[in-house]
C-alpha cells in the first residue's frame, strides 16, 4: 500500500534535502543545488527562500582565487543554532555543544559515580541541558545522547546495560519530561553514535563494530540517521562453547572473548596494571602497542589473540549483511598496528572483501562524540520549519 504525500509533506521534504544539500557542499550555488537534487531553479527556489527567511542558511560571496565577481553561495547559518550531545561512558560522560555548521562552542567531561544509576545519571544530563538552554547566543535544536546500551526498537528506551548495570529505560521520555519538554531527545547506542560521525566522511554506507566493554554494531544507509541500523544483542552472539562467562550468564559470547575485559586481564597476568580511570582504556592500549612493538612476544600474544577474534567476526558481518565500507571502534585503535596489522591479515585469509572495505577513520574514538552532536542535530535536519513548532507543542502539552 502506498501513502500519498501531502502538499505539507512535500514542502517539508524539498526543505529537508536542500538544507541537507548545503550542510554536506558549503558555498553550493543555486543552480548547483537544483542540478543536484534535480529540480528547476524555479523549484529550489521556493525552499531557499522559507530557509532563508528562518535564518537557518545564508547566502553570501563565498571565497574565490579566480578573476572576476566572487560567485554567491548558500551555507549553515553560524552563531544561531546548536545541538548538545552526550557521549556517557561507564564512568564519564562528554557533554559536546555543536554549531549546526559542525563548530564545536564548548565540550567538557563530566565524571560519573561508580554504578550511577539511571535516575542520577538523567538528573545530571537535564541539569546540563537546562544550563545549556539558558546560552545568550545560541538555541538549542534538539538533544543527542549515546550509552553502551541494547535499545529498543524505537531507539528511544533502553532494554538492558550491562556495563551500566541498568535494566528498562524510558531514556528519552523521561529525559524529555525532566526538562519540561522543551527539547526533543535523539537516542544511539556508542555504536550508532560512532557510525553516524563516520559516515560523514563520505562512507554514506557504512557498518561500524565498536567494541570496549561490551561489543555493538550499527550500519547507516545513505549517510542519514533514518538509516540507522542497529544489531541488538550483538555482544552475546556465542563464540567459543565453554568459553569464559559472559556478564550476561552465558559462556562464550563476543563480549567474553574478545571484550576490553579480555585485555585487562591479560594484561595483569603479564605484570602491566590497568587503572580503572577516564582515559585509562587508551592509557593501557598504548602500554601494550608499545610493549608488542618492543618485542614482548606474550603481549604480541594477548594483541594477536583479540584481533583473531574480530577479524573472524567482521568477516561474517561483511558476508551475511554487506556494506560499502566499514570501520572499528572502541579499545582496537589504542593499540595502534600491534592490533591493526594481525587483523587485517586474519580478514584476507577469511574475507578479502571485507579486508578491503575497512577503513581506519581520522576520527578514532572520538566518532561517537561527534556523532552525539550529529544525533542532536538530526532534530533540525529532519525537519527545518518544524522542530520550534514541536518543541512549543511539546511544552504546552507536557
């Protein structure tokens, strides 16, 4: 059965992809702009001008090194509109404002309590977004949090943390209520998050493993956050029968065999410590690269072991559900080519293909950072006009 479009429905959606148009190619001419997205000048037209008029793109002179007349382009306005994100890890969380021209205005790590809960943790996130509404120069479009969590199907609740200790959340609603309903609330797991960062660096279609505590995997079509897909329980897909005790009761799973824990442990069995402190996931990885490159051969062991493992996981992901392209995340990239160099060649004895679509991202583990500021963002980018109209509506209804 198809759904026929409304003349609203129709505005809203030639709103959404010039606007998208000119977040992705700054300094996009008109007639640039109609050519991409195949319309007439006389139909990009229309929604330039509602964008114009709402102060959310400009059109000035952009920059030009030939002669004659600087050509007249359209780009984000800056200065106006910004997105607030939250990257919550076991025991921080990185609190990211983002100009919705991609400038970062202010980022700061908030340390949290060993075990917070759930309600503590969503005070201290709505005590920040109210502190953040308050900003003299910028409008907050829309909220964008990322936890090592398995959502539910609308990727607005939590169905379980492990690593948290958390069971139900009704993240976003409650999220949404504590702050008066003012804002809406975009939900990823670290995963999601990740992979939405990434896939602006032209990967549009992409799969995305990170893997820390607990392991999540996550693809995006067409470079946009209704493609999201997330794989749930992807942690405890069994790996090994009798393996070592996953947290969820299993034996066995991803997140027991080749989890940061996994690391850790090795590594204390080896002598080299691990402090269970902000930063010291990265600390212990680049003790470890730089032991292997040293020459320990035991260290080069616990390396090669884990990277076995993800290569062969990463070579079932690339054969049952393909991708153009697809990155790692998470502990991984601490530990440099010690890990980089045995993985991939694991990937060409399993999968060449696979091999050949990985690509190492310029933005390491700071993907789902960036991409909590993305995730916020959305709220504008899915529907220019409309995201003050809902956030009013939100507020008179809550």
């Amino acid at each position: 059965m198809t759904t026929s479009m409304t003349q609203g429905d129709v505005k809203r959606h030639n709103q959404v992809r010039v606007l998208r148009a000119v977040r992705d190619r700054s300094g996009i001419s008109r007639a640039q702009l109609a050519e991409a997205l195949g319309l007439t000048k006389v139909g990009v037209s229309r929604p330039v001008m509602e964008l114009l008029a709402a102060g959310i793109i400009v059109e000035e002179q952009t920059s030009h090194s030939g002669p004659g007349r600087r050509p007249i382009g359209l780009q984000l306005a800056a200065g106006k509109l910004a997105s607030l994100g939250f990257d919550i890890r076991v025991d921080r969380a990185i609190e990211i404002l983002r100009d919705v021209d991609g400038a970062v205005v202010s980022r700061r790590v908030i340390e949290l309590p060993a075990g917070v809960s759930a309600p503590a943790l969503l005070a201290v996130l709505a005590q920040r977004i109210s502190a953040a509404a308050e900003l003299p120069n910028y409008s907050i479009v829309g909220v964008g949090a990322a936890l090592p969590a398995e959502l539910d199907h609308s990727l607005r609740g939590v169905r379980l943390s492990l690593p948290m200790g958390w069971g139900e959340v009704s993240f976003c609603d409650e999220l949404e209520a504590m702050t008066g309903n003012k804002f809406r609330v975009r939900l990823a797991d670290i995963s999601g998050a990740a992979a939405l960062a990434n896939s602006r660096l032209d990967l549009p279609n992409l799969a995305h493993l990170q893997i820390g505590y607990g392991a999540g995997l996550s693809y995006i079509r067409a470079g946009s956050l209704g493609s999201l897909g997330v794989v749930g329980e992807f942690g405890h897909m069994p790996m090994l029968a009798d393996g070592p005790a996953c947290l969820c009761g299993r034996r066995g799973c991803l997140d027991a065999v080749a989890g940061f824990q996994v690391l850790v442990d090795g590594a204390r069995g080896l002598g080299i410590d691990y402090a269970n402190v902000p930063g010291g996931m990265d600390d212990l990885g680049a003790r470890l690269a730089a032991a292997a490159d040293g020459g320990n051969a035991q260290v080069t062991a616990l390396i090669e072991g884990v990277a076995t493992w993800l290569a062969r996981v990463v070579a079932a992901v690339i054969t049952v559900r393909p991708a153009a392209s697809m990155t790692v995340g998470g502990y991984p990239l601490a530990l440099g080519d010690a890990f980089w160099v045995p993985f991939i060649a694991g990937l060409e004895q399993l999968n060449p293909r696979a091999a050949a679509l990985m690509v190492k991202s310029p933005l390491g583990d700071e993907a789902s950072t960036v991409g909590v500021g993305l995730l916020g963002a959305e709220v504008l980018f899915e529907d220019p006009l409309g995201w003050k109209a809902a956030h009013t509506f939100l507020a008179q209804s809550g």
